[in-house]
C-alpha cells in the first residue's frame, strides 16, 4: 500500500529527495571547481542516507557529536572529523569509535586539552589526529592564525599519542553577511586564515596535510580556494529560511518542511492554529535577520509549492503553532479547514531537524503533486 | 559501582530529586490549600517517575502529546488530558491510547472538530470525552466565555460518540505579568473565565464535571479557585530561570540542570567555551524578558550550588556554549580549567528538556556535594 503524506502523523518532518539532490549537485559541482575535496557538516542531516548521497559509503564527514561519530562509523563512514573543540573525557569513546573508523579526526586550540590528548593517546594505545582549530574572525573558538600559540599547540600534538593533522576554521560569521560580496570577502579572510597557519607550521617543519574551510555561503561564494584542502559546508543538503534569505539558496531548494495539522480557526485574532509549535519547529527565529515576517516559518501547501503568500507562524508554544498573516489581510480561513494540512519551511533546519527521529521521504520538486507519495523513512542521530 | 556526576558524559540532564520533591510538595500544599485537585502537565517532565512522584500511579495528568498520553497509558496512568486541541487525524490514535487509559480526555474549540470527534467515536466504538477550551486572555487558542459558540459546540459534543467532560483554559499570559499583583490579578481572570463559560453550559442544561485552570504562576498565587475543580501547573515540578525571574521560585529551587565540559578558554575574549549549545540548552531567550543578562542560561560548579556570579552562557551555536561575565569584569579561567565541569541552569526547561531521553538524578538540595552521586537514571517521552 502507498503511504502518502495524508497518512502521516503530524508533525512530521519531510525530505524532498528531488531537492536534496539539486542541492548535493550543486554543492558537489562548486567543490569540484574550487579543487577542494568537500567533507559535508552531517550535524544538519544526521543521516547515513543523507551521507552516502552526498560522499559514498566512507566519507569524508564531519560531525558536531561522538553519537554522531559512532553512528557513522557503525554506518560503515571511516573518515570523520569531529569538528567540535575536543573534552578530555570524551577521549576514551573517541579510541573506541577509532576501531570501526580509524580515519577519526579531533579537533583542539587549547594546549592543555593537546597534552591531554598525547597523554591519553599513549595510555589508550592509539595515536589520536588533530586538527588545530582557527579563529578566522567569527569569535567563537580557535586561536588567530598569527597567535603564538600556534607552534606549540603543534608540539604538544607531535607527542607520542597524537599527531598534527592541520588546521581547521569556519567562517559562521558568513551568516550574517548583508550581500553576496560581503560573504564572498568573508571566504577570501577564511582562506586566508588557514592558509597563514598552516604555512606557519610547515615553516617550522610540520606536516600540515589536511587545510580545512567551511560554511555553507562561504563555500558558495569563495572566489578561490587555492591552497586549501577541504570544505566543510552543512546546511546546503536542506537549506533553510536562513539560507534563502542571505542569498544562499530559493524558496524552491528548502528540501525539509514539517508537515502539521490545522487544529483551530480563530477569526477574531485572525490566526489558524497548527499542531506545530516550539519543540516541532525549534524557537530559532535567526532567519528573521534577514527576512523580517519569517516568525517561527513559512507556510506552504501540504504538497509543498512555494510558500503561500504573506502566511507566516508568527508565534508558538511548546506544541502549538499561529499561522497568520502579519498585517491587516484576513487570513484565508476557507482555505485551510480544520483538518487539513500544511508545511512549515524551517528558519533553522539544524534546529528544526534535531527534534526528530526519522524523515519521511517524497520525491518531487517544486511542482509537487498535493498528496505525494512517502518513498522512504530515513533515521537521523539525536542526541549526544 | 557508584557513578557520580563526574563520569558522566557531557551534556547530560541532570535532576536534583530533593529540589524536585520539595517544587512538588509545595505546589501540592497548594492545591489542598485551594481545595482543587491537582492534574500536573507532563509537558515539562515527560516522565513517568516525576509524575508519580506528584500524583501517584494513577493520574490525573495532563499531557501535551500523544505520545505522551501513550507513555503514560501504559505507565498504568488511566486519568489523562490532552491538553492540545485535537486534530481530527489523531482519534483512531486517541482510541487505542483510551484501552489502556479510558479516563482520557481530549479538548476542542471548534465545532468542525466536534462534529467529526463525535462522528469518529461512533465510527469507532468509543465515546470521547471532550473539553471546550476557553481564552482567558491569553489569545492562543480557546473561544471567549461568553461567545456564541459555546452552546453550539457543547451540543456538538453531546452526540453519541461524543460526550462533554467540562472546560478548560490556561493564563499563558501570566509568564509575562510585571509583579506577584498581576499574576493574581490574571489568575482571578483564569478564574471567572471558566467558571462564566460553566455557569452557561449548566444553565443550558449541560453537564460541566471539569472546571480546569492551569498555568505555574496562577497555581501559585491565585487567592481562590473556588468554583474550580483542578489545575494543571507543569513547569513547577523543575522551575527555571524563567519562572525565578517572574518570582515564582528561587534559584535554589530549580531541579534540573545540563552538565557541561569547559572545552577551552578564550583570554581575548573573555569566553570560556563549553560543549552544551543551542541543542542542549535550547535557544529559548524568555528567561531574559524579567532578568536581562540571563542569555541561554546561568552558571554553576557541578555540584550544584547557586550560580556563579555575573557567569552566564552569553551565545550558543548547535554544540557550542560561550560563557562569559557580560562585563569587562575578566572570568576567572584558573577556576575553571579545561575538561572541568559546569552546570548550567535552564531559560525555559520544558525546552531544555526535549532533548534529552533521560534524567540523571542526584540526591541534594542547595548544598550539595561537588560530586554527587548518580542515584538514578528516569526515562523520558519524546517527540510525536
């Protein structure tokens, strides 16, 4: 028997496939171009099926979590790099994961955590790799590439224990770009970041095999990136009401949309109410940056066109979702009984996405039937 | 073997069950003191130990999913409500939960989902119980008490299939009232709103068994419920920081807490950096509307004392926490070396919570040792 999207559950979370794949194509395509080998951020997708898509059956990944790191290691991925500065106490199940995976790779900027690492390393018998992180300007974590901390950082890696994999940054900063030229200079400092560390380090006779950059609009718009090694973009398989309002991506690539029940008309505060709220929708209202009206998502019909003029989840509850117009304009209340449904265009798919324990699948783009056809049931890692 | 905080992998979701008892034997003194029963929401735990722990094995509960009214059916809870208005998809669902719990009761404001509740419980056998959910001036969801809809959605559900149970509402506005005065101003509004829509339905002749209020402020600072047959707190099992800046508890008071690893330290910018983000916090900023300063939550050592002062979580990315003073006041990273501990207090539990599956509880109150051991691991309900 055919399931279809009436037959689900709400919420529910839906992956257009026809979308991922335009957008795994595109991706692809631009890594190609730039000479880079591209290591997909799985932290948005969470999926062995999303993986293999977009890299075959090894990698190269990288992951925001060691559940995640397992999972894909358990899935058959041997080269993965988790992209998250490194806890001591993760080292023990970072060598177990190291069994199915040998290809792991750490990341550290901070020489306490490097010597523990070594430390560990000869303890557990393994020699953990480790890649030196790089502040290029977003701020969050890393050392500037002209820190003096550089060099040894790298000895305390070249202990028994670890070795220096390279460097690694991530131009998050990207997101909040105000035009394509702003993120295509930010991805020009991005380069340039690693670039000046990693010569620092084969300067002082280190190996510096893997130069690492990545986000998605960087990725998108870098001019060059000669000398780098590999990109790291996530958010590109789905896209995401973010994305589309940066410039990134159209309505038309957002491969990931919750499916929810209309449960109520209020005509008075002219809003429907939705069974779609915070934990279905994450309280991410990032995309509001850009797009401001976006609230808590876009609305489209069940069969997934583009958004439906002016509608909007403008505010939520833990399990309740308010669908109205934002402006004077009644809403279309005829069109959208109680009972019927709808799908909600994420702000923040990482966030979105996270809540859920599988995507259902349906093959189609743009111009989806109303009613498509789920193909398949794809599972994703939560959790930590 | 006793497993203490420390060996534990991080995040995790820690629980001090004395804090959680005494949230509970207060808000229950509460209830004898109003003279109303009291059906806590499990949105917030999503366990069946907590809610055990406030009710006994039995119920009345009120839950925010189905999959929640499924866990807690089979838990042996036979008394639930649903408290989210119904979409007419989930009754064959509702139907199998009530084999197990046939005290379960759905809510509805709207008559087209009456009529097909009433036409589905016949189709399959069974008689829903229904409540009419009234907007005491939250604006959510619900119809005004002294709309005309009232009396025609009381019929609706008074044919076979169908019967009412009572009403419903819940003074969501609460969260944001300005003083202890406000909240029981509102709570007295709660108040006259169900008991008005009651008064009509007896006058027309209806039975009106539930007259159900429900919000952690209005529980704890209404003068009286009288008329009021039950409410239905959630948040009060836990608290946040949330209901502490609102002054609905104090800082001692809140019972769970995400236990994070300092991964690095940021002289320059004056950040530690922790491995607990936007997932594991959740990006719910609420907390902030009544104590600025708060961001993505306050910080304490790991055994879970008050915060530390001026120390918060001031930005979050997926797995990324930036813990900062707010002030040039310079954190002080000799205390908190990497691969040392924090706890971080919650904005908004009932979000932090999603995303974890299980509780990890301690013994202890406000004092607790710097290493409390783990006496329990509580499972929790997810997801749809």
């Amino acid at each position: 028997m055919t399931i279809t999207l009436a037959d689900l559950p709400t919420p529910s979370l839906i992956l257009d496939r026809q979308r991922l794949l335009n957008n795994i194509a595109r991706m692809q395509a631009r890594a190609r171009d730039l000479g880079v080998i591209l290591r997909p951020h799985l932290k948005t997708a969470k999926s062995a099926k999303v993986a293999e898509l977009a890299v075959g059956k090894a990698g190269p990944l990288t992951v925001s979590t060691l559940a995640e790191a397992a999972y894909f290691a358990r899935a058959g991925f041997t080269d993965i790099t988790y992209a998250v500065p490194m806890a001591p106490a993760k080292l023990t199940q970072a060598a177990a994961i190291m069994r199915d995976a040998p290809g792991l790779k750490l990341i550290t900027d901070n020489i306490a955590v490097a010597r523990a690492v070594a430390e560990q390393g000869r303890a557990l018998g393994v020699t953990f790799a480790v890649l030196i992180k790089i502040d290029c300007g977003l701020g969050r974590a890393g050392i500037a590439p002209e820190s003096e901390l550089l060099l040894p950082l790298a000895d305390a890696l070249s202990q028994p224990g670890a070795r220096l994999a390279g460097v690694l940054t991530h131009a998050g900063h990207s997101y909040h770009a105000k035009s394509i030229a702003e993120i295509t200079r930010i991805a020009e400092e991005e380069r340039q970041a690693v670039l000046l560390a990693a010569s620092r380090l084969r300067a002082a006779g280190q190996d510096c095999a893997i130069v690492s950059v990545g986000a998605t609009p960087t990725a998108l718009f870098a001019k060059t990136l000669d000398g780098v090694t590999e990109m790291r973009p996530g958010n590109f398989v789905f896209f995401d009401l973010f994305q589309a309002g940066l410039g990134c991506c159209g309505m038309e690539d957002i491969a990931v949309s919750v499916l929810a029940s209309v449960v109520s008309h209020h005509h008075g505060r002219n809003h429907l109410l939705i069974d779609a709220g915070g934990l279905a929708l994450s309280k991410d209202t990032g995309a509001n940056e850009h797009a401001p009206g976006t609230g808590y998502g876009r609305v489209c019909q069940p069969g997934g066109e583009l958004p439906l003029p002016d509608l909007a989840v403008h505010d939520v509850h833990q399990e309740h979702g308010l669908v109205g117009t934002g402006q004077n304009e009644p809403v279309d209340f005829a069109a959208h009984p109680p009972g019927s449904r709808l799908r909600v265009l994420p702000n923040h798919v990482c966030m979105t996405g996270a809540m859920y324990e599988r995507y259902h699948v349906v093959e189609g783009g743009n111009d989806a039937a109303l009613n498509p056809a789920v193909i398949a049931e794809w599972d994703r890692v939560n959790g930590w």
